[in-house]
C-alpha cells in the first residue's frame, strides 16, 4: 500500500522533558524501529510534527540579543524540519540498509485570509505556569492559551490548500524511497498572481497537511500516530470506551477538543471522504496491527 504516516511532535519531546538532542534522537530511534517493517513492506512517507521544537527555537530567538522576529515562524518551521528530518532520515537509513531514504522539505499553500490568522489556536513550545504564560504574553505580545493543566503559546494554523512538492514526493515513492517530509505541517507560504510565493507567520497542522497530502499522491491509508490507543468517546467518564471503527460524521460528531484529537479525527475524516480510503488514529506502538485494521480507531467510508 502507499501510506502517509504522521508522527507527532511529542512523540520526539514529551511534555516537560529536557530539549537535548540526544534524548530526541533516542526517541526517533525507538520510533523508526517501529515503523521499519513498515517501510520494507510499503510505500511509505513519514511526516512528523514540531510544535515542541518550533516554540523552542522561536523562545530562544526571542530571549536573544537578536531583532525581534528575526527568524519568523515559516523560517522556524522550516529549520525544524531540517532538524527533525535529519534525525528521521538517519534512523531510517540504519534501519533500512539498502533502502533510498529521502528527506524532503516541503512548502504548504495557504490563504492569508483565512479567518485562522486571526484566531490564533495551534499550540507550541514548552508547557508553562500561568505566571510565566501572563510574563511572556505581555513581553513579547504572545498568545497564551490553557492547555490541560498548564499554559502554551498558541499561533496561527490556517487550513492546508496542498503540498506544493507533492509531486516529487510521488515521484521518490515510485523510484522505491521512503521519504520524510511535510514536517510541522510544511513551511506555509502564499502564492502572488505573477505565480512567486512568500512565507507567511503561521504553523500548519501537520496532520491536516498529511491528509491533503496523502489525496494529491494517491495514498490508500492515512495513519495518525498519537501517543493514545485512539479515539475515546466520554473520555474522562465511567463511560469510556475506545471507537475501533467509525465513519467521517460520527467522528465529525464527537466534537473533539480543537487543541488536541480535534484535528486528528478532521484530518481522517477528510481524508476517507474525499478519497474513499481508510484512515486510523492510534498508537505508535501498534503501528503493524493499525496497517492491518486490528489496532487504533479505524475511519472508513460510511
């Protein structure tokens, strides 16, 4: 099958762990053994999130003696996808000896004006106390948003158009690589009437942008690996259960938290909807068992 695979973000930096590469780069090892023997049976793209990393890098830049917003977020996110990318691709090419692994950085169309740009709601960088989300607000004029128990900044995330390098990512998995790419959601950019493009300051989910993603190369499965089984309905309730299969407007219906599985089950369903393809929600630990539709929460069509 031809597969796009999203990796998240904290799956590479949990909450509250130390920002070393070492400890990133072991992460990405334990993952990349578990998507190995995916990679030697399928065509396969890995994209991966980098909403830790990205909020890192702009919280360093910001905390230097460098202008303000010198590297804004389409900067960042592209300098996290080279980070994060570099860190994927080797694993991948220790673990698949042989195998062309292609790193790939991408670049995602969006509308400036969208009305997202105006509501900031993606979450980045390191959890906080509420003191320290009120400090940084009034410093440096971050959005702060609750989340769970602590505070994060929060950025713009307008919906993804398409993945302008699609049809290179095509073209890698016809030639027989594994390709990592549309990390973060790709670097979001706007196109100009004469045809150029400029970056814009925003994050994209990078979720929703491997769903639009997986429809322009022709993707049969779309799978979002979280650091949770799948998708609980009455999740915090006696009545909690795990969905193992449900159709794009049940999960459409369950409301999901917009900061957190919200994208995720919008990203499946869109895909299994326009497409007529599968998508799943689960574990990175059951990797093998969500391909063969015994694991995580399977979206089919209705």
């Amino acid at each position: 099958m031809r597969i796009v695979l999203a990796l998240g973000g904290n799956a590479l930096l949990p909450r509250g762990a130390t920002p070393d590469t070492a400890i990133q780069v072991a992460k990405v090892r334990l993952a990349v053994a578990a998507l190995a023997p995916l990679a030697a049976r399928h065509e396969l793209v890995i994209t991966h999130g980098n909403g830790p990393q990205v909020g890192l890098l702009a919280a360093a830049t910001a905390s230097s003696d460098l202008p303000a917003n010198v590297y804004p977020l389409d900067t960042l996110v592209a300098q996290t996808q080279g980070m994060i990318g570099f860190w994927i691709t080797q694993a991948l090419s220790d673990a698949l000896p042989g195998r062309a692994v292609a790193g790939l950085l991408t670049r995602t169309l969006v509308d400036p004006a969208d009305p997202a740009m105006a509501q900031p709601t993606k979450f980045v960088g390191a959890v906080l106390s509420e003191e320290e989300s009120r400090l940084l607000a009034a410093e440096r004029g971050w959005t702060m948003a609750r989340d769970g128990e602590h505070w994060r900044r929060v950025v713009p995330s307008p919906e993804p158009r398409s993945v302008l390098e699609a049809d290179v990512v095509a073209r890698l998995l016809d030639q027989g690589a594994v390709v990592v790419c549309t990390g973060g959601g790709g670097v979001a950019v706007r196109t100009w009437e004469d045809g150029t493009h400029e970056g814009v300051e925003a994050v994209v989910d990078k979720d929703l942008a491997s769903a639009v993603l997986a429809e322009q190369i022709g993707a049969e499965l779309l799978i979002v690996l979280t650091d949770v089984p799948g998708v609980v309905e009455g999740y915090g309730t006696a009545e909690a259960q795990l969905l193992e299969q449900v159709t794009p407007a049940r999960l459409r219906a369950l409301g999901l938290p917009e900061g957190s599985m919200g994208p995720k089950a919008r990203a499946c369903a869109s895909f299994v909807e326009r497409t007529g393809g599968r998508a799943v929600i689960g574990a990175l630990g059951q990797a093998a068992q969500i391909v063969a539709g015994r694991a995580g929460t399977q979206v089919v069509p209705g």
